[in-house]
C-alpha cells in the first residue's frame, strides 16, 4: 500500500501544478495614467493583437504583441508595422504591470510605454 501511495501523491501535485493558470498574462485590458490626467487604453487580445487607444486625442491604432521570458515586443500603425519595440516587464501583481524599454525606434511609442505602470481594467 504504501508503495502505491507515494506515486499516487506524486501524480496528483503533477496534474495539479499543469493545469495552474499563469498569473502573468497582459491578455485583457489596461490603462496607462499620466500625471497630467491623460490615459492610453491597451487591449491585449489572446490571439497576439493589442489596440491602442488615446482617448484625448480620439486616436486609436492596432498592432501585434508577443510576451516572452518578461520581454514585451510590440508593432502599431504609429510608426509601422516593421517596426517592433522590446520592453522589460514587471508584474507587480496580476493588474499591475511596469514596462522599461529595452529597444524601440518608434518615438511616440516609447513616449507612452517607457518606464509606464499599467494596470488592468477590472470588468
């Protein structure tokens, strides 16, 4: 009995530990708040596609994002889709994100999300 328990109690932390959902995900929504109350509004889709939107300005622009090893690299129609920045992330917590540009030629971009907290929009 004791032989079959040890990994039956191994099997089970396996299984569980599996099927845990990653708490770092940007999959939803955000918002980046600057001091001078203006916001930039970002939706991360889960296939891969963020939308930009600065609501004071009434400017929205798509894109595409990948998220690896805490490595956030992003494209909009602002400077071009060829055109890809990379930026360290921090996840404070599940809604809290800091983003520190590692490398963006993209001007108005890296405005917005250098050294930017984002936090997420609860539904």
């Amino acid at each position: 009995m004791k032989k079959m328990l040890f990994p039956f109690i191994t099997l089970v932390l396996l299984l569980a530990f599996s099927f845990t959902l990653k708490d770092d995900t940007l999959t939803g929504s955000w918002v980046i708040k600057f001091s001078n109350n203006e916001t930039v509004q970002l939706n991360f889709r889960n296939n891969g596609t963020v939308k930009v939107v600065i609501p004071s300005d009434n400017f929205t622009v798509e894109g595409k994002y990948k998220l690896k090893n805490n490595v956030l690299s992003l494209n909009d129609g602002t400077c071009g889709l060829d055109y890809w920045g990379k930026y360290r992330i921090t996840f404070f917590s599940k809604d809290s994100v800091y983003t520190v540009m590692m490398e963006d030629s993209c001007g108005p971009r890296k405005a917005a999300m250098d050294k930017a907290t984002l936090t997420k929009v609860k539904m």
